[in-house]
C-alpha cells in the first residue's frame, strides 16, 4: 500500500476469494474445477478443430457455433489462472493492473457471447420462418462481417472500464468477493464518487445485454408464430427441435448473469455464498455444457466428432 494523504491509502493488490468457511478444503476443491477446465477447454477445442476441418459444416449454423466457441475458450482461459491459484496453492493476491485486464477480457467476452447468441437466434429465425431465402441472407462473408461488428462492438463498451477504475483511490477493504476481477464488484470497494461508472455500467448492460435479450424473445415469438402454423405436427416439432440446443446455451448465459447483476446491484443483503456460487455458474457452466449440448443435440456434429475420434 502507499499512502495517499493522511487519511487514505491506496492498495496495490486486490485480495481474491475462494469458497468462505471451507478454506481447508480448498486443494479438493480444485479438484473439479480442474475437471470443469478441463472439458471445457478440451470440448470446445474439438468443435473448432472439426469446424474448421469439415468442409461440409461451412454453414452459417456451425460457423456460429465455433464463435461461440472460441469466446467460450476464452472465457475458461482468462479465469482459469486466478481460480485455481486460489484453489491449488492458495495465492490470493492479483496485481490491481492486473485485475483491471482481466475484468476487461471477462466483460468484453461475456458482451460477445451474448451477441453470438443474438446471431444464432437471427440463423434460426430466418431457417424457419423464411427457409427458401436463408442461404442468400446469411452468406459466409455476411456472417463473418456480423461476427466482427458485434466482436468489436463487445471491446468498445467496456474498452473505457479500466481506465476509469484506474481513477479512483481504493481506501476500504480490498478483499473481493469473487475468485476473479468484476466491474461491478471492485467499484464496491473505491472510496471515490463511482456514479459515473455505475450509471456508464447499468447503460453498457442494457444497450448489450438487454436489446440482446429483446431482440431474441423477439425472434422466438416470431419463430413461435411460423411454427404454430404449420399444419403438420411432426414438421412443427423438428422445427422446433432445431432450437432446443440454442435455447438451453440462451438459459445457460442469461440466468445466472442476470441473478448476479441483481444481486451486485440490489442484493446486499443476501447470502454471500450464493453470491460466490452464481458467480462460479455465471462464467463456469456455460462454457463446459455448450460443447456438450451442441454435441448431443447436432446429428451432424456428433456425427463428424464420433468419425474423427475413431480415426
């Protein structure tokens, strides 16, 4: 710590946490987050691999799904170091630059998973309710040129975040409440005025996260409406069945997400430990189910993955 005037320091780390109360039992603890890394990394990994070499899974579904993927892959990366250096050999400590990047990459993927959800609820969208005109719509260099407006759109909002976190002057407790950096958790603990970055935070949220959110129950409705008229049965269960995948990576993202930020925003009073909990959801589950989700689910996937592990 250095000082900062007679009454006030400055603190130079950040102090992460684990699970509170089971502190011993932290090594085993590892154990299953090492698991969840594991397959998670490994999973999405296979499903870039047999994207990439699979000519015939060059559609626009697939080349979504391995965006998905890697922003997946990248969310297990950027975590992975502080969570089980707590776990392993418990080193608490993260550098307060070093948090600032980390929450950086953290938010900035959490953005772009959001829109790639938003892109696979627009490919089933036009797939149902206006099949004999989806290849012209959402043609590979459309998709790639949607992927990287709302990739670049994900780092523009919250490029500014660490820069304005640098501002402030950290005078309370430097413990956080997660085993990771998050904006809205280290805003907590500046003694600065942090109206601005909770106002800038709650506008970033809404203008992704929520017309995200929108424009998929949207979608849904819409693919709802096309699916509810469709005379056959049969037809409209394997329209249907082509979302279940999507809706459950949809479920997967959104709820612990949005339990985490009402909890951060309004929650003070609720139990801690489910606070750490919904946390370790909110950036653990997703990654490690998508791929196997995906895998199940895709004929043609499953398909492709069971050849080339017979190779």
């Amino acid at each position: 710590m250095t000082v900062v005037n007679d009454t006030k320091f400055q603190f130079a780390v950040f102090l992460l946490t684990g699970i509170p109360g089971l502190e011993d039992m932290h090594f085993w603890a590892a154990v299953p987050f090492c698991i969840i890394y594991f397959i998670s990394i490994v999973g999405n990994a296979v499903i870039l691999l047999i994207i990439k070499t699979d000519s015939s899974l060059h559609e626009p579904m697939y080349i979504f799904l391995s965006m998905l993927a890697i922003t997946d892959l990248g969310i297990s990366i950027v975590t992975m170091p502080t969570i089980l250096g707590i776990f392993l050999f418990n080193f608490r400590e993260i550098n307060i630059h070093a948090c600032f990047v980390q929450l950086f990459f953290i938010h900035s993927l959490q953005f772009i998973e959001s829109s790639v959800l938003l892109l696979m609820a627009f490919d089933r969208f036009f797939a149902i309710c206006n099949p004999l005109r989806y290849s012209s719509i959402l043609t590979l260099p459309r998709v790639a040129k949607m992927g990287l407006v709302f990739a670049l759109r994900g780092v523009a909002v919250v490029l500014p975040v660490p820069f304005l976190l640098n501002r402030f002057r950290y005078c309370r407790a430097n413990v956080l409440s997660h085993s990771y950096c998050l904006h809205q958790d280290i805003i907590k603990l500046a003694c600065s005025d942090v109206t601005f970055n909770s106002i800038y935070g709650l506008f970033v949220t809404l203008l992704t996260v929520g017309l995200d959110v929108s424009l998929i129950f949207l979608s849904y409705m819409m693919i709802l409406k096309t699916v509810l008229s469709i005379a056959s049965h049969a037809e409209s269960l394997r329209a249907l069945n082509t979302c279940v995948s999507h809706l459950c990576a949809v479920l997967l993202f959104y709820t612990p997400e949005i339990g985490l930020s009402v909890i951060h925003r309004f929650g003070n009073s609720s139990s801690h430990l489910l606070q750490i909990l919904l946390g370790y959801i909110y950036l653990l589950v997703p990654p490690l189910l998508n791929p196997i989700v995906y895998s199940v689910k895709s004929k043609h996937l499953r398909a492709r993955i069971i050849r080339a592990f017979l190779k």
